[in-house]
C-alpha cells in the first residue's frame, strides 16, 4: 500500500501524533523575517493508538468528529469554512486518524444539519477500504416526539444535502470482519459540490464516526 502525500487542497483538524507547530516552527525557512506558514504532515507513517486521539481503552477506540462541537480542533471552526470557501469543489478535512495495524470494522456519518447544494464525500488518504457492502441510511423525519425513520441504501459517495422534510440523516457501513490498516491513514471528508452562491456560509452539522481494535497496540 502506498504512502500517498498530504494533498493541497487537506487541511488536517484532527490531534493526530505530532503536536500543532508552535512559535519555533512560525520562522522555518526564513531567517530574516516571518515565514509565510510552516506546515507539516500530522499523520506519521506509523502511528501509535495512543498518539492518534483521545481514547477511553488500550485495545481498540470508538472515535468522533462532531463539526460544531469540536472538543480538540487544531484549526478553529471559523479557518476550516473559510478553508473550504478557499478550496472550493475537493477541498477537504481530515478529520480522523486512523492507527497503523488498526481493524476498522465500523464507519458512520450523521448529518445533523445541511446547507443547501453543499454535499460531501467520505474517503481515506492511504486507501484503507470504506464498507462497501453492509450499508444502511435512516432518514429522520417530522418532529422530535415522534419522527419517522425510514431505511434505504447508504451511499458515501454523496452527503450533506437533506432531503426536503428530513431533519437528520444517518449512514452506517460495515463489511464483515472489517478493514485492516497496515499504516496510518485519514477520513477525510472532501467537498463534493458547493452552493449556487459559491460560497459556505456554515450553518451545516455532520458528525464522522469510526471503530477500529487495534492487533497488539501498534509500535510497541
């Protein structure tokens, strides 16, 4: 599996396994004056499942990136919009670190809120394979004291944009046995068409979801 480079249009809001650059790092490169910016890649080509995020156990992680609620982001709210009104159509966040020698046997999306004619996709950096078979999507609709679930195909492919009278939207995927990450990666979620104006304004909400176990902790 290849060790595919960080692209330009990724911006990386996870904690990941190296820290945010700090004062040090804002001059790299330039000796007589401020550095235009000094980024670097956050994902290792190894990553440890204590460095990859928070967790709660030693053996396997349920992790989640909530967009409106972010408890750790490396870039404010606020820069990952304008990030994405930059970037425009493929613009992306990596939202999620993925250990080496992780299974990942279970991915989800939830959109809590949209923004029309905004759709997003889910993928991953170094090819760590999405459920492609067991995919399921419940579509909420009507009031919270009694809404109406219905269930259909999944498609990760094509999110973000709810249907008229859905108020959420749920996506799960699972294949078997799970997925096995022989090096780090990233969930990323990239643009897929923006709104008429061209521009976000914001008011979307998505959570990202996975659960992996990880064989043995990875590096030791």
């Amino acid at each position: 599996m290849a060790f595919n480079p960080k692209g330009a249009k990724e911006l990386q809001v996870f904690r990941g396994s190296k820290p945010k650059a700090d004062v040090f790092a804002r001059t790299a490169g330039d000796c007589c004056g401020p550095a235009a910016s000094a980024e670097y890649d956050k994902l290792d080509c190894r990553v440890r499942f204590d460095n990859a995020l928070s967790h709660l156990n030693p053996t396997g992680g349920n992790e989640r990136f909530h967009f409106q609620k972010q408890r750790f982001p490396v870039e404010t709210k606020e820069s990952q919009i304008k990030w994405l009104n930059d970037n425009g159509v493929g613009a992306q966040l990596a939202v999620i670190a993925i250990p080496t020698f992780a299974f990942v046997t279970d991915v989800s999306v939830v959109v809590l809120a949209s923004e029309p004619g905004l759709t997003f996709k889910l993928k991953t950096r170094n090819g760590l394979a999405l459920p492609a078979v067991d995919k399921i999507k419940v579509d909420v609709a009507g009031g919270s004291c009694c809404p109406t679930r219905t269930q259909g195909a999944a498609d990760f492919a094509s999110w973000g944009d709810l249907p008229t009278g859905v108020t959420e939207q749920y996506l799960f995927g699972r294949d078997g046995q799970g997925e096995f990450s022989l090096e780090s990666d990233e969930l990323i979620v990239e643009v897929v068409t923006m709104p008429t104006s061209g521009v976000i304004a914001g008011t979307f909400d998505f959570i990202v979801g996975v659960s992996y176990d990880v064989v043995n902790r990875a590096e030791q």
